[in-house]
C-alpha cells in the first residue's frame, strides 16, 4: 500500500508584527510605538556599583546574555480626546550609524496609522540623544512634527547647552539639544514639577539620570499610567535600586529618585511604562526584598 503523499512545505514568511502596541487608558487612546532597540557590547560599563561577577550573575538570573546589554525604546503616544501627545522621540536625527535597527520612530508611527503632522505636543523626560533626538531630520533643517510644541525642563535645557560638555562622554547629548531643542527654542514649553502640563497629565521631579529628568502621572477615567523615562534603564537596576548607570549625571539621586518612584508605584498599584524595558514597557512594579521587580501586563491583541 501506498503512503499518503507529503504535502508541500510550507514557505518561511520572514515578516515580522507591526513594532506599535495600542489600549485603552480611562477616555485616552494609548499607543506604544518602537524606535528600535539600543545595544551595548560590554554590560559591566554600562552598570556601576557592583562587581563586574555581580553583574554578571544579575544579568544571568534574568535569563538574560552577561556579556552584552538590549535596552529599548518605548515611545507613548497618546490621544487624550483633544490633543495628541508623544512622550520622548528616540534617536532619530542622532543616529550614528545607518545599518542600526534604531531611529525608527517615523516607520513606528505609519505602521501604528498616525501622522507626523497630528502631532500637538512632544513631553520630554529628558533630553539624552536617545530621548530627544527624534525631533528634526538628520540634516537638521525640518521638523518631523511641525505643529507640535515640546515640553522640557529649564533646568536640562540650560544644562545640555554648556560649552564645558564638549570633549566629554556627555557631548552627544548636547549636540542633541543644540540640533533638536535649539532651533525650537520658540515651541518649547518649561514644566515644574507637580504642574497639569496639560490635561490629565502631571509632571513629577524625578531627577538624577538628568538635572531635570520628569517622569509624567497620566490619569483618566478612574485609571493611571505613569510614564518614568529612565528611572530605570534595565530589570537588574530595579532589583539593585542603589546601583547607577554610566549615563547618570547624579548616579546618587538617580538611584534615591528610582527608590522613591518605585515605592510610589509599588505602593499605590499604579502601572507604570519604562522606555528602556522590553518592549512594550509597561507593568506593575512591586516590591522585592531590599529591591523591586517589573511584572509586564498581559498584553491583548485582540
């Protein structure tokens, strides 16, 4: 007797899911966007506060590879009804090398069916290259979001703009701001903290990473999503809260500033959304012996 004929194999499809992520918040429309991810090739210099053994066996327990870092990019945009807000922007216009998987807000945002140009306001939570880079084009001449005005902190605008920064690792983000903010001096609105920067939308000081990094309480409806930026850039410094990264201005304030939003949030069950977590962001953080731990939520796609 004869087998049954094998049937034909299947072709492999290669295509991968549109990079946006969209719920509902309370009346507000939310929509997680990628700008790709960031990738370092040495974890232990880009952690600090811990022996390099410790770090490795951190990043280990998470299942995670000990020799190189994947952090990232989380932009929120969302519809609060009367306005459309984008919270950071990536690294767009900075890009340093064309063949990376980053700066990929634009081709984010088609996918997720929103217009550049819809675009009313750009909330900072600070201005780092990866953060506020994605505001201009690369040859600095046109806004990618001509009708939106950008809020930022005085005190980081000031601060990124000093000429003592040049010939420091810190350089890169003052070309951000001189290339990005600058020439938008004009559009930008400066936010204090605990201010409604607009409707539904709360500034809250959470400085450290950044003389002025905000983080950003958005409530509707009976519910709340904070926005942190980069309280915390990896799982491993919510688990050792003391610990710094490289990129801290203050790594001391960042670190007492991650404890206090972490207890904040831990203790009030409010979700929050990390930009440098995996994607897309967004869980609840709880509490963890001397540290705390990132539980994602369920993600819905139907």
């Amino acid at each position: 007797m004869g087998g049954q004929a094998a049937l034909a194999k299947a072709p492999l499809l290669g295509t991968l899911a549109p990079a946006f992520y969209r719920f509902k918040l309370g009346t507000m429309e939310a929509t997680v966007i990628s700008d790709g991810p960031l990738n370092f090739p040495d974890s232990t210099k880009i952690f600090k506060g811990a022996a390099d053994d410790e770090i490795r066996k951190l990043l280990a327990d998470e299942f995670l590879p000990t020799d190189a870092v994947r952090m990232e990019q989380n932009i929120l945009v969302l519809n609060t009804g009367d306005k459309l807000v984008m919270f950071d922007t990536g690294l767009y216009s900075m890009k340093p090398n064309p063949a990376l998987p980053s700066g990929r807000i634009l081709k984010s945002l088609a996918e997720a069916g929103i217009k550049p140009e819809d675009i009313d306001a750009i909330v900072l939570t600070h201005p780092h290259i990866d953060h506020a880079g994605g505001i201009m084009s690369e040859d600095g001449k046109t806004r990618l979001f001509p009708n939106a005005q950008i809020y930022t902190t005085e005190a980081d605008f000031n601060f990124w703009q000093s000429e003592k920064l040049i010939g420091t690792p810190a350089e890169s983000s003052r070309n951000t701001v001189m290339k990005n903010l600058v020439p938008n001096k004009d559009r930008l609105v400066m936010v204090k903290d605990g201010q409604e920067i607009l409707p539904g939308i709360q500034a809250i000081a959470s400085h450290g990473h950044t003389v002025g990094h905000t983080s950003y309480m958005i409530s509707s409806g009976g519910r709340s999503l904070c926005f942190t930026g980069d309280i915390a850039h990896h799982s491993i410094l919510l688990r050792r809260p003391k610990m710094a990264i490289t990129f801290d201005t203050d790594g001391e304030m960042a670190a007492a500033s991650r404890i206090r939003m972490c207890d904040m949030l831990a203790s009030q069950k409010i979700p929050a959304m990390i930009f440098h977590l995996p994607w897309p962001g967004i869980g609840n953080i709880a509490k963890d012996g001397e540290g705390f731990r990132f539980v994602p939520v369920a993600l819905h796609p139907v």
